[in-house]
C-alpha cells in the first residue's frame, strides 16, 4: 500500500484501488505544516466567519444573506460546469478502471498542483482532480516528487 498527502487529505493506493481521504481538518493541518504562509492563510479563514457576523450590525442581515446566496450559487454553477467537463467526485476508483495521470504544475498563489486522473465509469471515460497541497508552502516540492514516485512505482502512465 502507498500513499501521498493531498490538499485535504491524502490518495491511498492498494492492490485493488486507489481511495481519497478528505476532510477540512486535513487542509488545515496542511496549513499548519506549511510554515508562515500557511498560518497566515489558516488565520484569514478563521477570521472570515468573525468578519461576516460582525458586519451584520453594521450592513444588515439582508446584504450577508445577498452575499451568501451569491456565493452559493458561483459554487453550484462551478460544480455543474465541472460535471459537464466530465469530472467527477468518486472517493473510490478501482485500479483497473485507471487510464492515466497528467500533472498540472499550478500558478503560485493561484493554483495549486494537481493531477487529473481520467478512469473509466459506466463504459464512460471520466476525469478527477487529485489537487496538492499549495505552491505557498515550502514542502509542496518533495510532496509532488514523492506523488510521482508512487503513482510510477505502482505502475500507472503519467501523460505529460
């Protein structure tokens, strides 16, 4: 069995699958172990929350819900547009449904590393992100070597 850290958790891979842990305490423990960066952006996200309620007072009810609602709705556009891209969100994929990893390399700052796993499901050939940790922290390096060296060692094609 192998396995790598991802954004949230970690890609588990054994003799008949590959499984994806994730949780938001996952990414926040990624944070921490990203150095200062990390722990600046652990506090930003802390404090969103406490910054929304305290403008209630000052902006009123009507405009956080406003604010919210927006929200929402960019996520539930995101997530459909993704699924018509042919993404999925499987935590379990078997390794003989397995075609191939491309490395996305990410934009510091922007986007972090990621590979795009495409598999076969229900005679269709479908896509999932496996993301990284982010390019801000000082171990994301080694954490994207050490994920190539796993998935080669366990004898899956990476496409350039």
């Amino acid at each position: 069995m192998s396995d790598f850290r991802t954004k949230r958790g970690r890609c588990i891979i054994d003799d008949e699958a590959l499984f994806l842990s994730s949780s938001w305490s996952g990414q926040f423990r990624r944070a921490l172990e990203g150095g200062a960066l990390g722990k600046i952006w652990l506090i930003s996200v802390t404090l969103l929350p406490v910054m929304l309620f305290l403008s209630v007072g000052q902006s009123g009810l009507v405009h956080v819900l406003m604010g919210a609602g927006i929200g929402a709705l960019l996520l539930m556009i995101s997530l459909v547009v993704n699924r018509l891209r042919g993404f999925g969100y499987d935590r379990k994929i078997l390794r003989d449904d397995i075609e191939s990893f491309t490395l996305v390399e990410g934009s510091k700052g922007l986007t972090n590393p990621r590979f795009i796993l495409k598999y076969r499901k229900d005679g269709k050939i479908r896509k999932r992100y496996i993301s990284l940790p982010s390019k801000l922290f000082g171990y994301v390096d080694e954490e994207v070597e050490k994920a190539r060296e796993v998935l080669e060692s366990e004898g899956f094609q990476l496409e350039d």
